[in-house]
C-alpha cells in the first residue's frame, strides 16, 4: 500500500469507527497549514464516494500582517483548484478581547464563532472537520498532565464532540504529522507555515519540540500508545458521566437537586455530578469550584459564590444555581 493510499485508508478508519460524516456536508477547517492541507485533499478524494458535499472555511485573524493576508490567499487559490467553495474571512482579534481574556483564547473564540456561522449556512446536518491528527491528541494530554488533570484531561482530543447543534469531527486523528507531511509529498503540494509555530514562547510548542520529540526517542510507537489510552479512557469518562447524569436524574426536586443525597455519591459520580449542576447554571467548573461546592452538599442551607452574579445555593436541603446581580463599589468610591 503507498503513501497515500495508506493516509486515505487511515481516514476512511476514522470516518467508520467514529461515524463522522455519514451524507453531511462537510466544511473543512483551513489554515494553509500541512495538517488543514491534506484534511482537505484527503476529503476531496472521499467526498464523492462517501456521499458528503465538501466546502472550507478560512478566518484571517489579522494576528501577522502581511503573513496572514498570504496564508488566505493561499487558501484561497488551492480551493479554487481543487473546486471547493471556500468561505473566507479577515479580522482583526485584537480588537474583540474581552476582560481577562488572552490574545489567544480571543482568537479561539473569535474563530469558533466564525466556524458556526459558516456551519449555519450549510444548514442543520453540517460538520466541521478540524485537522487534529495523532500528535495533536499526545500534546493536548502532556499539557494538562503538567498543569494538573483528572480523568477527562486524559482521555485527550475527542473523535467527535459537539459545537451547539453542529458537530466537529477529527478525520485525521489516527494519522501522524509525518504521515500528513509524506502525504503531501506524495502529491506534490505545498503549504503554509505559521512562524509562530516555531517559537518556544508558547507551552504547545514547547511540549511539540521538546517533551514530545524525547518521548518519541524512548518509544517511536508512543503516539499510536496514547490513542489507544485516550480511546480507552473516554469509555471509562463517558461510563462515570452517565451514572452521574442518572445520579441527577433520580434526585432531581423543585428547582434543584436532594443535596444531601449527592454527598452520599462515590467521589468520582458526586464530582461530575456537581460539575453538571454548575455548568448548568452557566459556571466554569474549575476544580476549586467543584470541590468547594462538593463539600457543601451535607449544609441543609448555605451559599457560594464561585463567581460573579452566580450562586451555588443550598436551600431547605435542594442545592442548585441561581443568579444575583452583584454591584462592586469601586475602592476610592466615597460612601453617601
């Protein structure tokens, strides 16, 4: 078997064991970069026998000057050859940062509200293929294991998830960045690369170039090592999740939950089960978070706010969130 058909057969694998495109259109998320490349040569050659319309989509976040300008007419002349439609946006990030918000988490913001968008004018059973390959997975579980993680930071980048009522899909999980670069060898295509990828300013990066690079020394198979872990590991979560959901269901009262029989839950289901309740009532369930309002649950009536406007409640022995405007005077505010 070549190269690439070998890099196909990886991506038709992914397509049958997780079920991603079925007779969806697919819209390709492009960057110019080699993984978003071979993303969307690979689905171009699929898309006809596996039944799925193909477009892209291309955001310009206006992060590199010139760079950036040349990255999206990149994109946008190798979708003209290829005769795929391509929605194609410039932006300026910098200019949308909210409060406490990095450049980065701006521009991913920025970016997946772009890519719903895009979702929406294809119509309701449209996907988003993104072009996280086996790397990408490997990098994603030694980033949270350095900053600390439970179960769901191990089990890596999902096959699937959910974006709203849209889907995204990972077609290329199973396939490595060499794979994805011999591919494009093999086709004789180029692409783009971002400098910023080069640089060691950023934890990605650091972990790609080093960590990453060393562990692969010790085993070559190591990135085929953490798919099977990470597979293995989001049964296990997904198992725990749904007997914490069915631990939510049985308690369920008035307006919240019977507190004091969720503090009787195993440590593993009590947890989530409190990280659903937050999230429900629209709270970032960090760890501080969720253990604080863990140990809370035997209070027959206590409050606490984990963040602005929001309260984890217990009332009359019901736990739940419920919103309350707060209004901070400023510190050289003088009373009246």
């Amino acid at each position: 078997m070549n190269v690439m058909t070998e890099f196909i057969e990886k991506v038709k694998r992914a397509d049958a064991d997780y079920k991603m495109f079925g007779r969806a259109a697919v819209c390709a998320a492009l960057s110019g970069g080699a993984d978003s490349v071979s993303l969307l040569i690979a689905l171009k050659e699929l898309s006809a026998g596996c039944g799925f319309a193909l477009s892209a989509c291309h955001l310009n976040h206006g992060l590199r000057g010139e760079e950036s300008d040349c990255d999206q007419r990149f994109c946008e002349e190798l979708c003209f050859r290829l005769g795929v439609p391509l929605n194609s946006r410039k932006t300026v990030v910098s200019e949308f940062a909210e409060k406490h918000e990095s450049l980065e988490e701006t521009a991913r913001r920025i970016r997946y509200d772009f890519f719903r968008e895009a979702l929406n004018a294809l119509g309701g059973n449209a996907v988003l293929a993104t072009a996280h390959t086996a790397n990408d997975n490997a990098e994603t579980v030694l980033i949270n294991m350095t900053r600390g993680t439970g179960l769901a930071g191990l089990c890596g980048i999902p096959p699937v998830r959910g974006l709203g009522e849209f889907r995204v899909v990972r077609p290329l999980i199973y396939c490595t960045r060499a794979e994805v670069e011999e591919f494009l060898s093999e086709c004789g295509q180029d692409f783009v690369t971002d400098r910023t990828n080069l640089s060691e300013e950023y934890t990605r990066n650091k972990i790609r170039r080093r960590v990453l690079k060393e562990i692969l020394e010790i085993n070559p198979s190591v990135l085929e090592a953490f798919g099977r872990m990470t597979k293995t590991l989001r049964e296990d979560n997904a198992f725990l999740e749904e007997l914490a959901e069915k631990a939510l269901s049985e308690n369920r009262t008035g307006r919240g939950y019977n507190a004091s029989e969720l503090a009787k839950l195993p440590s593993p289901i009590r947890s989530r089960a409190v990280r659903k309740i937050l999230s429900e009532g629209s709270v970032e369930p960090s760890a501080l978070r969720i253990n604080t309002a863990a140990e809370l649950l035997t209070k027959r009536s206590v409050r606490y706010n984990p963040c602005k406007d929001r309260f984890f409640t217990i009332r009359k022995g019901v736990c739940f969130v419920e919103k309350i405007e707060q209004h901070y005077r400023r510190f050289n505010e003088k009373r009246k």
